[in-house]
C-alpha cells in the first residue's frame, strides 16, 4: 500500500526543519549534536566530532552514540535513563556531567546541556546537545580537593591551636586543639566572627596584629596573655596573611614562662647567695690574715722566750761540769725551736733514716765527726758512713759541695 501524499510531505518538511536547525549549528565552535525527537536523525558538527574521536559515519543513530561512548553497560544504562527521562521531560535537564570513552579509549569528563527545541511550524521537537570538555577542570578540583584534605590532614596534625579568617574577621577553620583549648566546637565556630569567639581580644594587642597583617600583608609574631574560662594563659601566637584573610598558630607556652620565671627567681636567688657567700669569704680572708699575724706573734714571742729565759740558763749549766758540746747542741736547737729544718729534712723523697736525720741535723748545727761521735757513743768512721750516705740521698756524693751548706740550703729554699 503506498504512503499519502500528504505524508511525504510531512516527512519532507521535517526533513527541511532539520536541515535549516542544523546549518546554523553546524559551524559552532561548540561540540553540539542535533537530535530528533525519535532519534533518527542525528547529527554531529566538527567540534563534537573531534570531542569523541568518531566520524559522522561511525555514529549513525542515538543507540550506536550511546553503545560507543559508554561501553560500560551499567553506566550507560544510567545515561540512557537520564536520557529517557528527559525525553518524556519527567526532570528537565539542563545540565549534566558525564564520563565518556573516545575512539582511542581515553575517558574524559563531559558537561553536556540539553535544549529542547519546538519549531515555530510545530512540525517536529529537536534537541540539542552540547558539550564542554571539563577534564582538566576535574582534575584541578580533585587536585583541589586532595590538596585541601592534605592541609587538613596537617592542621589536625598540629597539637597547637590553628584557625583562619577571612577578610572579615569571620571564622573559615578550627582545628581539634582549638576545640580542646576553648570547648568551642568547629561546627559552632566556623562562620563566626572572631570577636564572638575571643570577646576579650577588642581593643588589645592581638586585635591590632590581625588587623596590621591584613593591611601590610606582612606576619607578625606577639606574647600576649588571655583568659579562658577560669584559666589564665599565656600564648605565643604567629599570624600569616593569607590570599583570603589570614591564618593564625597559637602555642600555649604557659608552662614554659613559668618555668622561665622559677629560673629567673632561682637565678636571683643564687645571686644574692653567691654575693653573701663573697662577703663571708672577704671576711674568711680577714681571718686568715689575721691567723697569721698571730702565728708569727707567736714565733716571735717562741723565740724571745727561748732567748730571754732558755739561753741564760744554758749559760749556766756551760760553768757547772757539764757537757759543753751537748750544751751548745742543745741551745743551737732551741734557737731553731719555730724553725722549718725539721719539717723539710724528714720529707720523703729524701728518704733518710731517724739516724740519718739526726747527725744531718748535728752537721747543720755545726758540729764535727768527732763531736758527733762523742755525742751519740759511736766511732768516727761510723759517722763518716752516715755522712757518706746523706750525701748520697742528698745528690752530692762526689760532688764538691759541703754537706753542712747543703743542709742550710734545704732549709733556706724549701
């Protein structure tokens, strides 16, 4: 059976309709595609041709369209829902993104915005599509995004206080410390003026920081005190403009200016202790001075004693019968009573024995061998032996040296 005239000649209006909408699509910039309301006609200009990789062959119709650019069947599936949906305008779209895959099997991100079209002869309904290549954009808000959890990551990370403003004063971020610092939790934070979170900061030093920062654009580093709750603290804050406002840190380094003040307190303390103790060793010194004024008061008053009352009574005994020799040994002895010749010819090093000690101090009294001798009840050459022996000790045997000078000398240099 043949078709009404009247029916090709619908068709063929149609037909003209079509073409008429695509000539002026044709040339755009913008991928666009021209569909009818069946999906019989379709049509695709230069730019969508170079969006999806395909030719206008390749892609005859809607199905093969959809088949090609969304090869994953549950995918396309929920794009031909979409699609349905909007056909039969249950959701009018105006705008939807979109993952397709090219001829060369690269995937990019696709805006599409869809346009019914009723023409002014009510002949047929066209739609059309057009595209907007958005894959560097996504990429740069999935860069945004992973950029932004990695600053969030690191301001929870941080144990001191850290929150930021906007231009305004208002609150943009909160991290946890700051929760734990003030109770105040973000959610309640965020979007709040800061003179509404810190009501005691107007008119302070921190309030003129803020503002300098925004206006000169540069950080600033203060100690300030502040008061939370029932607590007064003490914070070291470092504030930074930033291109929305600024961002501030916050240490509390009340526990360390503490610690500081107990130092300052200790140090000042040992002062005044170190001072006192100056004092008392000035006033030791004195003592030990005067010490030994005393001691050569009392060397002296030995030696007066031993001249004035000793010495006349050793004269004495020199007109009874006594041993004149042992008398004038023994006033020698006396009158070296607060000397240091003892003390020095018993050191060690010399290494003399009671005996030796005793004939070296004889020999330093001036004695002779046979003096000696008659002295201690022994033989001449006994005493010569002993002689021989300091000298030895001494370091001078064989030398030219006198023994009784060498004495002296011990008792003068050491």
């Amino acid at each position: 059976m043949n078709k009404p005239a009247y029916k090709d000649s619908e068709e063929k209006l149609k037909e003209l309709e079509f073409q008429e909408i695509w000539i002026t699509y044709s040339q755009s910039p913008i991928p666009t595609l021209v569909l009818s309301e069946c999906g019989k006609h379709l049509e695709y200009n230069d730019a969508m041709a170079k969006l999806t990789g395909y030719g206008y062959d390749e892609m005859p119709d809607i199905e093969t369209w959809m088949i090609k650019l969304y090869p994953d069947k549950e995918y396309r599936k929920k794009v031909i829902e979409i699609d349905k949906k909007s056909r039969h305008k249950e959701i009018d779209i105006k705008r939807d993104e979109f993952i397709i895959t090219r001829k060369d099997g690269e995937q990019r991100h696709v805006a599409f915005s869809v346009y019914n079209i009723i023409h002014e002869m009510k002949l047929t309904n066209l739609q059309i599509v057009q595209g907007e290549d958005i894959t560097d954009l996504k990429k740069a808000e999935e860069e945004l995004i992973k950029n932004e959890n990695k600053f969030r990551e690191l301001a929870e990370s941080i144990h001191d206080v850290f929150f930021a403003m906007d231009r305004n004063f208002n609150c943009t971020y909160w991290n946890e410390a700051s929760e734990r610092l003030t109770g105040i939790l973000a959610e309640e934070a965020l979007g709040k003026s800061i003179h509404d979170i810190f009501p005691d900061i107007e008119g302070t030093k921190v309030e003129k920081s803020y503002i300098n920062i925004l206006k000169k654009q540069k950080p600033d580093y203060i100690e300030h005190y502040y008061r939370i709750g029932d607590t007064d603290y003490i914070f070291e804050t470092n504030a930074y403009p930033t291109r929305d406002g600024l961002s501030v840190f916050m240490k509390d380094i009340t526990a360390r200016k503490h610690m500081e003040e107990n130092l300052r307190l200790s140090e000042l303390k040992l002062q005044k202790q170190t001072e006192a103790l100056e004092k008392k060793n000035i006033a030791l010194r004195e003592v030990i001075e005067q010490v030994e004024i005393e001691k050569n008061i009392i060397k002296d008053d030995i030696i007066a004693n031993i001249q004035e009352l000793i010495i006349p009574v050793l004269e004495k005994l020199k007109l009874s019968n006594s041993s004149d020799e042992y008398v004038e040994l023994l006033g020698h002895l006396l009158n070296k009573l607060s000397s240091s010749f003892g003390r020095k010819i018993t050191k060690k090093a010399y290494k003399l024995t009671p005996r030796e000690i005793e004939i070296s101090t004889m020999i330093e009294s001036g004695l002779m061998n046979k003096e000696i001798s008659l002295l201690l009840n022994v033989s001449c050459n006994t005493i010569e032996k002993h002689r021989e022996n300091i000298r030895k000790k001494l370091g001078i045997f064989k030398k030219d040296i006198n023994l009784r000078t060498q004495l002296r000398r011990i008792q003068s240099y050491y």
